[in-house]
C-alpha cells in the first residue's frame, strides 16, 4: 500500500528505475550497493505496495507521426458523481486521450489530446468530444512545443 515507510535505498531504487524501467536487477543492484537477491525483493515489494505500478516505453510521438498536442478543458453540464463517472467511462476509451484530470474551479477537466494533424484533432473534436456525454463546451489549446515532458515524480534523495 502507497504510503508505507520506504528508506533511502527504496528511494535510489525508485529513481534509478523511473529513469530506466529497462536496466537488469544485477545494474539496480550494484547502483545501490545490495547484492541481486535483496534488490529483487525489494522491487517486488515496491511493486506489491503500488509505489511501482507500471512498466512501459516512452514512445516519441512525432517520430510515430503524431504532430499534434492539444490540451481541452471540457465543462460539464452537471457535476453529479454518477455524470462525471459516466464522461470517465466515455474518455477512457479514446486512445486519443493520453490524461485526464479533473480540475477544481470553471473547467471540470482538462484533457491532453494527441492527434496526427490539426485536421484529425478537428475530427476528434467533433465527432467525439464534443458529443460526449453532459458535455457543455471544450475550449482548445493546441500546443507549440514542448520544452519539458517527465514522466513519474521528483523523488528527493
């Protein structure tokens, strides 16, 4: 369970590993100066805790043709739990959509959208966004660049 006591290594290892989810146990270890056994287990008790909860590669979206990154806050026409699960449930299955977070203040959430081109976003946007349910209004903003994209938290050390 997240939240119980991690000590410094636990640390090293969860930093070591956000940087690289690739590297063999036998180079974890060695960074953190355990043997391999003991730093297996402990990744697996990262892992059982939820402190690690996924594997996976960070894929280049331009280099897979995806030129396009739009940020849409979307409000809703009402915020009853059982409507913000239902526009959940309808997001979730649009591979479009990379995150969504639910925000506090005039927007209820904001979307990061990636799309080959600003003419496939236009066609998410309106055959699928906007038609979504209890949506009232999506305002766009399409991205220029990106100067910073990590993945996971600061892990202080």
């Amino acid at each position: 369970m997240p939240g119980a006591a991690v000590d410094e290594i636990d640390l090293k290892i969860l930093d070591i590993l956000q940087a690289d989810g690739r590297m063999t146990n036998v180079d974890l270890a060695a960074k953190v100066g355990l043997t391999a056994p003991p730093c297996l287990r402990r990744v697996r008790t990262l892992e059982e805790r939820g402190y690690i909860a996924s594997y996976h590669a960070h894929l280049d979206p331009m280099a897979l043709g995806y030129t396009t990154t739009v940020f849409a806050m979307v409000s809703l026409k009402s915020q009853a739990e059982d409507d913000l699960k239902a526009f959940e449930a309808y997001i979730g299955e649009l591979p479009e959509v990379r995150e969504c977070h639910m925000l506090i203040g005039e927007v209820d959430f904001i979307l990061k959208v990636v799309a080959k081109d600003l003419r496939s976003f236009q066609q998410f946007l309106t055959s699928k966004l906007t038609p979504a349910p209890n949506v009232v209004s999506v305002k766009t903003s399409p991205t220029i660049r990106t100067s910073k994209s990590l993945p996971g938290v600061p892990i202080e050390l």
